[in-house]
C-alpha cells in the first residue's frame, strides 16, 4: 500500500502569489512543499488571458516581484507574453519544477483535528500538508450573464480568458458583449480588422490616457549594470501610484480631476457628440475600475463601429437582439469579466467541526489581514478578502502576505506547536474596523461593480495606502492568534 504524500506546505495555484509564497519557501531553506496547478503550465492569469492587446496596467518595473527585478522589459507596461515569460523564468531559477505538480486539480481540503494537518484530494490522489495556502487568484473563473439564446447562436462565441485564436475576424461581423479591463484592450485589436464591430455597452468604464512608451536600449542596459538605478525608479513609480489613494480611499472629491482627465481623452479620440455622450461615464471614476488605453476612443469612432447602449433582448442562431432589433454577426465575444466574489468555488475547504468555508461565507465573505479565517487553522489565502487595490501593485500586497504567512510559520515553529489559526474576536475586530473605511471611499459613490457583492458589501478591496497594510503583515500580532502545540 503506498502511503499517503506529505509536505509541510501545500501552495494551490501557480500565478504571481502561489509562485511568491513557493520561492520564499526555498529561499527560506524550506523545501518540503508542493505546488499544484489545475493547468498545464505556470502563470495564473497571465497564462490564461492571451487575447489580442493582452497587457498590465500597472507598471513594469512595479509589477514584478521585488527579490527578481527585470530589467529588460520592453515596455513602461509590459505586454502578456512577456510576463509569463517572467514568471516561467522564476520557476526555473529557483528551482521549482521538482515542486511542481501541473494537471493538478484539487477538489477539497479537509482539517483533520486530531493530526492537525490537512488532508487534500485532488484530480490525480491524496496528500496531506500541515499548512495550506491558497493562491487562487480573483481573474480565473470567466463569468458569462445568462442571456436568453445564448446556446442557440451558430457562430463563433468565446469568453476573453478563452479566446480562439484560430478564429480570424478580419472581413467578419463581430459582436463585443461588454466594455471592462479585457475589452478596452482587445476591441482596437479588433476593430482594425473587422467588417462590423458591434459594442454592447452596458455601463462606460473611466478610460483614461495610458503613459505607455517602449524602454530604451540604453535604459535597460543601465538597470542591468546598475541595478540599484531600477530599484530606485521602482520606489518612484510605487510612490507616485501610492499618491492615488488619496482619491480612493480618503477622499473621493479628489477622483473629480481624474474626471476632468478623461473627458479630454474623449474630447480628444471622438469627435462625434452623441457617441461622445454615449461613452461618458456619469458616476465617480474610482467607483467602478479605472481603466487606461490610447486606442479605445480611436476604435469607437471608426465608421466600422457601433456602440450598443441598448439593453440585450436575446441572442438568436445568428445575431444580438437588442431594443427589438437583431443585428446578425458571425461570432460573439465575450468581455464579460470574471467571478470575483467567488473566491473557492468549485473548491471545498472544510475546517474545524467540517464547516464548509464557501457556505461559512455565503452571506459575508471577510478574513483577518485578507489571509486567515477563524476556525480554520493553518490555512492562508493569497490575495484574499479586502486586500485588492485601485491604485497601485499587487505584487506588493502579495510579498506582504508571504511575509505574513512565514512569520506566522516561524513563530509556530518557535514554539513547537502544530497548528495556528486567528481568534474569532480578532477577526470581528479587524472587520468592524474595515466598514467605516470602506464606506467612505470612492467605491461606495453609488454605482453598481464587480467590487460589490449582492448584499453591496465590498469584499474586494483594501481601503487604505499599501503601505498601511505592509507595516500590519511585517510581522504577526501573536496576541490575535492561537496557537495549537503539538
């Protein structure tokens, strides 16, 4: 009988977080961990979004671990294939692939309170871990709205983070469903293309000009002569993004000149007055995502286009029905987002007493630090609840997470315990104290977004500087925790 695999640290997922907590593991001397990914390959999102126009919004420099700076990247903001490649090079530098465990799905995780460890089944066997950390990601369930007759349409139909490549558009009749991050980015892509774009607008995003450029030669040989010149300009470029949160979180007044900003964006790529109107946003910008692009207006104003602000009827075998006019085309496009309130599902994670944490959360989602969840010891989620941002790098708040994650294994180490998990009162405290924050920042300005749950509850993001939360996560408050010994 072969007996039942055990690491002390199980990480699920592969993206920017599952990969950070990996490598600070063997950079810690840990090496009895295991990484499983669902997929074929590494990357999280940035392996599974390839769309045409696929890039970061954020920075290059800023959107990068900051142990494994690059410094050949070829744009201000780097292009998709670029950061996979990024993050493939870190899984051979650091000497991940023993690690790894690729076509991995895992469908529960279960607390066993008398081993204190977890027990973990996945598509391919059994394993236990002590810890288990959850690097799931919020931009890898695709959401579709449920449209009546979208099964019947006979053309092409794909979501964003499914795209087809072998689908050629130019020539064709296409339909765009949805105007968020994914489709400010692969619209003028298509719209160059195309016979007919066809955009169905529900609500106009915040698009705001894109200070993208391509890095100079000279440039990235200094920042690989000279590392601590792209050290510094990193620090810049966090500090300047740190300046937004002003707008975001303290006060939403100030997002007024970021409106002021994006109409002249408008004013400057359409010159059509309706279509002006009919792409301007009547809500704070911050209430909904920001986005930045140079080419979307462009794309909406060429003849070849129409934005849709009419509500969708029907899809039928061949087109959109919209205020009871079908257009026909030959494929439908998807850039519809993803489900990021669903933080587990189709995942189970059963804690003490075999309390389910997808039902635990089904009429709140919240957690201590965005990491941890009473009643479920040793587990860690990575980029958990309240810990998104508006104004600056993930990348950031997940080094802080790690950081928060090995304190809690060393101090648990230190005293020769099993097991650590946060105190429920810990927890309510920590919350209670999140509401009036949250309540006060852009995105409570009154509009409807993916930051919102059902209820209205944000349980997305962090309403406050990262810098904030870095000085929180440098080190364990133990008098939050309980500590199992063994």
């Amino acid at each position: 009988m072969t007996a039942t695999p055990h690491h002390e640290v199980a990480i699920v997922g592969t993206g920017f977080s599952g990969l950070c907590m990996a490598i600070q593991l063997a950079r810690a001397k840990q090496r009895s961990f295991v990484l499983l990914e669902r997929a074929g390959g590494v990357g999280g999102t940035w392996r599974d979004n390839h769309y045409p126009g696929c890039a970061c919004d954020v920075p290059s420099h800023l959107y990068s671990f900051s142990f494994a700076p690059n410094p050949t990247w070829s744009r201000m903001f780097a292009p998709q294939a670029e950061i996979l490649a990024y993050l493939e090079r870190q899984v051979t530098r650091h000497d991940l692939g023993p690690h790894l465990r690729l076509h991995t799905e895992v469908t529960e995780a279960a607390w066993d309170e008398r081993a204190q460890l977890w027990r973990i089944s996945t598509s391919r066997g059994a394993l236990t871990a002590r810890h288990l950390v959850l690097g799931l990601g919020a931009l890898s369930r695709p959401a579709i709205a449920a449209i009546p007759g979208a099964d019947s349409f006979t053309g092409r139909a794909f979501h964003s983070a499914q795209w087809d490549h072998g689908f050629d558009p130019t020539g064709r009749d296409v339909a765009v469903i949805g105007t968020g991050a994914s489709a400010i980015q692969f619209v003028p892509q298509l719209a160059a293309k195309v016979r007919r774009l066809d955009l169905y607008q529900r609500t106009p995003p915040w698009v705001l000009p894109k200070p993208d450029r391509a890095v100079s030669a000279a440039e990235r040989r200094l920042f690989a002569a000279a590392p601590l010149t792209q050290r510094l300009y990193r620090s810049y470029i966090y500090w300047r993004m740190e300046a937004r949160g002003l707008g975001f979180t303290v006060d939403p007044r100030i997002m007024q000149l970021a409106a002021v900003l994006g109409r002249r964006h408008i004013a400057r790529g359409i010159a059509d007055p309706a279509l002006r109107a009919r792409v301007t946003p009547d809500y704070t910008p911050g209430c909904k995502r920001i986005l930045m692009a140079n080419d979307y207006y462009p794309a909406l104003a060429r003849p070849t286009t129409e934005v849709i602000s009419d509500r969708i009827d029907a899809i039928t075998p061949r087109g959109v029905v919209a205020a009871g006019r079908e257009r026909p085309v030959d494929a439908i496009i998807y850039g519809t987002g993803f489900k990021v309130s669903e933080l587990l599902t189709p995942m189970r994670v059963l804690g003490q007493g075999g309390r389910e944490l997808n039902t635990a959360w089904r009429t709140r989602i919240d957690a201590y630090l965005g990491i941890t969840v009473a009643g479920y010891p040793n587990l860690f989620l990575l980029m958990g609840p309240n810990t998104g941002l508006g104004h600056n790098s993930m990348v950031f708040m997940i080094e802080s997470q790690v950081s928060w994650i090995l304190g809690c294994m060393r101090a648990l180490a230190a005293r020769g315990g099993r097991s650590v998990e946060v105190r429920p009162e810990a927890q309510a405290a920590f919350n209670r104290a999140l509401e009036p924050r949250l309540q006060q920042a852009v995105w409570a300005a009154g509009c409807q977004s993916w930051y919102l749950d059902e209820n209205g509850h944000n349980s997305s993001l962090w309403p406050g500087f990262t810098f904030e939360y870095w000085l929180r996560t440098r080190r364990p408050r133990l008098a939050d925790l309980r500590l199992q010994a063994a």
